[in-house]
C-alpha cells in the first residue's frame, strides 16, 4: 500500500527523493548529460523550502490528472485512441509543454518535464497494479475463510482482520451512501408536497433531513480536520473523492 499512500499524499519525503532513488529515473536522467537540460535536473536534485512544496504540488496535481485520464481510457472503446493509458500520459505531457503556467521553473524545459510526467505514470500504474493485487488478494483470503455446510459466520474474527484505514472506508463506502441515497429520497418526497401531496408531512421531512445532514461532510470539510484526515478519510476515498461523495461525519464513528 506505499504506493497509494503515496498518491495520497500521506508518506513523508519529497517527490524528488522518490524519483532520484529510482534506477529506471537515473537512467531516463542521463538523457540530459551534456545538454542544456543537465543544469535543470541538477537543480531538481537540491530543492528546498517553498520550491520543494511546489514541486511535490505540481506532482499531486499530475497524479491526479493521470486518475482521472485513467478512468476515461477505462471507460473508452477499444477501438478508439483514448483507450490507450500511453496515449493519456502523452496527452498530459503535451497538455503541460503548451501550458507551463503551473509548471515549477526548475522542469519548464520540455525534455525534463516529458521525463518526470513519464516517471509519474509509472508510480501511478504500479500503485494501480499494487491495488489490484491487493484486492485480489483480500478476496482469496475472504473466501477461503467463508462457512461450508452452513457453518455461522464468525464475524468478531472477520472484524479483526479490518486495519483501521479498512474500516474507515467500509463506512465512508456504505453508510456514506445510505444517508446521500435516503436524503434524496426524502427530497423527492418534499418536491412531491410542494406539489399537492398532502400525505406528506414537510415538518417530520425537514428534521430527517436535517438529522441526515448532520451525520454527513464533505471533503471541503474533512481537509480541515487533521484528526479526521487520520482516522477516518480512507486512502482510498482520498484517492477516489473530487468533493461530491458523502463522507460519514467523526461523530459517528
């Protein structure tokens, strides 16, 4: 699970750290050698302060770009270029050549910013492969540890298999979605009173409502709440969130 932590933005240690222990990054470096690029990765190598927060910033941001180019090669036909993971990290590489507004100084040159963005997607597909196996994983273990014959389940001894980064997004993922699917049912119901539904009383509504509301946040909220982001703001639900999942709230853990 290093890498997702990783991509979540919970290990210590810098980006640039990660890259230059590297093997594959060092040989890709080379390609600089004797180049007008050479200064830049010498810089890179000694970032500080601010400069060295830049960059690790710009690094989420480019992991972030890759999830979301990710998901749309996933969900693109076969048959069409977008499919292809490489072809979405070329078209991130390209997209931030053009626009370097973003791009710390240090990496504007194309050359050194074409090799991190590349090094990039490696991390973020071997945390995707690393995920996958997990699950797997996970699954295998569960069903071999499932009743034959009717034997009763011993869920005390399930529980405590569950790391509390497990639990946290077992009830971000279900109760999260139980309270955003109850409330909006409930707001149908209301829509339906505004419109003659005299069957429906709006008063015990609005303090369901109101009850749903106060067992859930969001992730405006959550980045906040260092205790929160801890405990109960899964790797996982991180990873996934882009501010519209309904998180549980800490008082109801």
């Amino acid at each position: 699970m290093a890498r997702l932590q990783l991509l979540a933005g919970e290990l210590k240690g810098s980006f640039v750290t990660r890259l230059f222990q590297d093997e594959l990054f060092q040989e890709m470096v080379k390609l600089t050698m004797f180049t007008p690029n050479e200064h830049s990765i010498e810089r890179l190598s000694r970032l500080t302060g601010d400069d060295l927060g830049a960059f690790d910033t710009f690094c989420q941001r480019i992991l972030s770009d890759l999830l979301g180019r990710f998901e749309e090669a996933v969900a693109a036909s076969r048959r069409c270029k977008e499919s292809s993971f490489p072809w979405q990290v070329m078209q991130c590489v390209v997209r931030h050549t053009r626009n370097t507004d973003d791009v710390p100084d240090v990496i504007r040159n194309g050359l050194c910013l074409c090799i991190v963005i590349v090094h990039l997607s490696r991390i973020f597909s071997d945390a995707v492969r690393e995920a996958i196996s997990f699950v797997v994983e996970e699954r295998a273990c569960l069903n071999r540890t499932l009743p034959n014959d009717g034997d009763a389940v011993d869920e005390a001894e399930q529980h405590r298999r569950l790391t509390p980064d497990d639990e946290a997004s077992e009830v971000n993922s279900f109760f999260g979605w139980a309270i955003r699917d109850l409330r909006r049912k409930l707001s149908g119901q209301r829509f339906e009173l505004k419109h003659g539904d005299d069957d429906v009383d709006v008063d015990d509504l609005n303090k369901i409502v109101e009850s749903l509301d106060s067992m859930r946040m969001f992730h405006d909220a959550a980045v906040l709440d260092d205790e929160y982001m801890e405990k109960y703001y899964s790797v996982k639900h991180k990873l996934i969130n882009h501010g519209w999942l309904s998180l549980v709230s800490k008082k109801m853990f």
